[in-house]
C-alpha cells in the first residue's frame, strides 16, 4: 500500500462534499437574496432605496453563502483528520 496517499473512495469523497459544499452554498445565498427581493417587492419599494436592499440582499447572500461553504468544508477536513 502506498501510505500517505489518498485512496480513490478518499478523492471520491472529497469531490462529492465540495460539490454538496457549492450547491448547498448557491442555494443559501439564492435564498437570502429572495428575501430582500421579495421584502423589495411586498413593500414597493421604488428607485434608489430599492436598489440598496437588493445590494444589500446581494452582498448578504454572498457572505451567507461563502460562510456556508468554509464551514461544510472545515467540517469535513475535521472528520477526515479525525478517520471518519
């Protein structure tokens, strides 16, 4: 056996977690933004306030969404050092 190199099942499931990472990710910061849009939307809001809270909505999907993604990431690097 070739000790401290990753088995095929290892990259296997190293690219299944990061794709379940990016998916799970997008979808988070689609859903935060739906929110500002829809808040936008329900309170008709017009011209520059508008724009601000879906700037606003913008930028906390991407935070949500890349917070998302480093912490499914840690979590399995975690348990991979730890042999599950």
């Amino acid at each position: 056996m070739d000790m401290g190199r990753e088995s095929r099942w290892e990259k296997d499931a190293m690219t299944v977690e990061i794709v379940f990472a990016l998916v799970t990710a997008v979808a988070l910061a689609a859903a935060v933004f739906a929110v500002a849009l829809s808040l936008a939307l329900a309170f008709d809001i017009s011209g520059s306030p508008k724009k601000g809270v879906l700037v606003g909505g913008a930028l906390l999907g991407a935070t949500a969404g890349m917070w998302r993604l480093v912490r499914v990431l840690l979590r399995f690097d975690k348990q991979r050092r730890m042999g599950r």
